[in-house]
C-alpha cells in the first residue's frame, strides 16, 4: 500500500546545525492565546503525537479539543488522553470517522495502541461533529481548526453544518502536495488520498482563511532515530513520544515533522513562506484519486507553504518544552 508514512532515507536527513536553544517557558495572558481545536489520526504515523506534545506545552495554545479519525478511532483517543494525562493537561477528546466518505477506508488500524499500559478510558462515539459544532459555535470567528489527518470529520462538520466555515477564524491542514519537490509518491499525499472526496469538499468551503503546509515543505524537515531518543529524553512529556516511537522505527528510518510544522505555524507563522491561491482535489486522478493541484492567485484566502526555515522550526519545537536541548549537542 502507498503512503506517506514510510520513510528511506534517500539523502534527506535534515542536519540539525547552528546555536538554538531552548528557552523558558511562561504563561502568558489570556488575551494573547489562541483557541485550538485539533483533530488526528494520531497513532498510525509518530508525528501526530510529537506535534500534540507542542501543543500540550505551548503555553500560547489554548487546546479546546481533540477529535480523532480513521480505523480505530477509540485506539487514536485513547493515545490522545495519555499524552494529556502525562502532561497534566484535561481536554475533552472524541473519536470520529472510522471511514472515508466514498472510497474504501486505507488505515484500519493505530499501531502505536500497543504501547498503551493498563485499562484506558472509553471514549463516547457519535459525537465528534457534534462537538465541533458546538464548541465553534460557542467561540465564533475565534478558533483555530488543526486538521493533521484526513479530513473526513472536517468535511461532515462543513455538511451538516454550512455556517460553520464561516465561524471559523483559521482552518490549518497539513495535507496535500503543491510543488515537484522529490518525495517518494509522486504527486500524492497521505492525509489526502485516504479520503480524497473530504477534502475536495473542504478546501472548497467558504473559510475566511485556510493554510495548508504540503508534503512537499514537511518532507524537509526530519530526524534520524538516534537524534530523536537524544533530543526527546529532554521532558518527560516526549519521553512518552519516544517510547511509542519505536513501534514506527521497527520500520521506518526517518521522523519526518509533518504535524508539528503545521501546529508551530499556529504560533510562529514565518516558519514557512506562503503563496496565496486556489487549491483542487482531483478524483479522477491515476493511479490514486486524491492529487491536489495548486493556482497561485493574491485574492485567495487560500494559502500553501512554499518553504521552510527548518532550523527555526526546530528551535520553536523544542522552546515550549522544559528542559529543551541545545540542537548542537550531538
């Protein structure tokens, strides 16, 4: 099966260069944080937990939710809960879609679950969209909307819904590819392709602003296993990252920091130049639906990330956390 979730690695291992370090974390004023909701298919790919980590110990975040998506979604929340446990951090969480729209579902099931210790909670199911739809309602034109996975829950939210768009402040997506920057599938995209007809309909839909970080930005941004278990035994918080990590490097070769680009753009948006435009889905496309296609146009309230500064990102990652590593530290 293609995806974007395996990794060689093919001359693209990012070099952690130069003197950043981490700085101390503090708690701002209410005013200056930002309303999130997140919603993830945490557990297939590790980058969805490195990324809810961020979010957990940046203290500009303030996370109103978590909703999961695709196979397992009950495994995907009970992943969730655990890395709030372990951050101190109470958010209410639900899982979602467990199947595309249309095409037959590609990712059944949450490797990571396994590392799960001891009894988890039992999350209610059903009612993903309908908390979304409520919490947007009660916070117009005030939250942020983090979609790291496919965008089945996205798109049935804006169908049974139509106002909500239109409620949002920002829809952030970490999916698609709108560049020829070399990576192994060509011109598709994971999060896309698993539900290509979720996300024609969303990047269709009246948002005041939609950004979306590609696969083609994302895939330069990575680290070797040996650098993640040195810089992820900072804070205990990724030290519980790191434990499951190992279940995806059983496999793979790389991290490549697909969400966590995404959700430090939320708060430290010149990581990334953008380009406004128009983003399409095409559902005919071979041999996989689901390539996007991207027209540059300044009247968008679409935009793409065009490039990264990957060793800023790398400094914003690891800032909000405790006892951050030196990136020179080798």
């Amino acid at each position: 099966m293609i995806r974007r979730r395996q990794f060689t690695r093919a001359g693209l291992l990012l070099l952690l260069v130069g003197g950043f370090s981490s700085s101390a974390r503090s708690t701002p004023a209410d005013d200056s944080r930002r309303k999130v909701l997140l919603d993830t298919d945490i557990g297939s790919d590790i980058d969805d937990a490195v990324a809810l980590a961020y979010l957990l110990r940046q203290p500009r975040c303030e996370l109103l939710g978590i909703t999961t998506v695709t196979g397992d979604a009950q495994g995907r929340a009970q992943l969730a809960a655990a890395l709030c446990r372990a951050a101190g951090v109470e958010a209410p969480i639900y899982p979602g879609a467990e199947s595309p729209l249309v095409v037959e579902s590609m990712q059944k099931e949450a490797p990571q679950t396994q590392r799960l210790q001891g009894a988890q909670p039992q999350f209610v199911n059903d009612q993903a969209i309908e908390f979304l739809r409520q919490t947007i309602r009660a916070n117009p034109r005030e939250i942020t909307l983090l979609a790291v996975g496919p965008l089945t829950n996205i798109a049935t939210l804006f169908a049974r819904d139509p106002e909500i768009p239109g409620l949002l402040a920002e829809l952030v997506i970490m999916g698609g590819k709108f560049s020829d920057y070399p990576t192994p599938w060509g011109a598709t995209e994971w999060n896309i392709i698993v539900d290509p007809h979720a996300a024609k309909q969303v990047f269709a839909a009246r948002v005041p602003k939609i950004t979306a970080i590609g696969l083609d930005i994302t895939w330069q941004v990575s680290m070797s296993p040996a650098d993640v278990a040195r810089h992820f035994r900072q804070d205990p918080l990724l030290e519980v990252v790191l434990d499951w990590s190992s279940v995806w490097f059983a496999e793979r070769e790389l991290l490549h920091f697909h969400d966590p680009l995404a959700a430090a753009v939320l708060f430290n948006p010149g990581l990334c130049n953008f380009t406004a435009g128009t983003v399409d889905v095409n559902l005919q496309s071979e041999p996989t639906p689901g390539v996007t296609s991207f027209a540059a146009n300044t009247n968008s309230v679409t935009q793409v990330a065009s490039r990264v500064q990957a060793e800023a990102f790398f400094a914003e990652y690891f800032s909000v956390f405790d006892r951050g590593p030196r990136l020179t530290e080798r």
